[in-house]
C-alpha cells in the first residue's frame, strides 16, 4: 500500500481528508481496524484480549429483597 504525506492547515480540511481516507477503506478494513485499535487499547491497560490469558476481574452480584 502507497502512503501519501499532505500537508493541510486548515482543521476542516484535515477532517475531510480524514473522512476521505475512512471511506475509501471497504467495511471489512474498518473494521479491523476498529478491531486493532480496541485490542491496542485494552494492552495499554495491561489486558490481554486472547483466550489463553483473561483478565482477572470477580464479578459479584448482591440481589436484595425488594420493599
């Protein structure tokens, strides 16, 4: 894949490159794109999104009796 570097001043002009970048894209590559950037995220905060290694996390659920 080609990069292209363009230079823009003007932050509409930068978000309609931007827009027009994302549109070009088929549905598929945003997708995983979206997809790479959740698992990137989640490895910030030192989570791992495989099946082997889960986060450590107890969910624990009271239930009251109601008034």
């Amino acid at each position: 894949m080609d990069k292209i570097i363009r230079k823009v001043t003007d932050p509409r002009q930068q978000q309609a490159e931007t827009y027009r970048y994302w549109q070009s894209l088929s549905v598929g590559e945003r997708l995983s794109a979206v997809w790479q950037a959740s698992v990137d995220a989640y490895a910030f905060k030192g989570v791992l999104m495989d099946d082997e290694q889960r986060s450590e996390r107890t969910l624990t659920r009271v239930q009251r009796k109601r008034r």
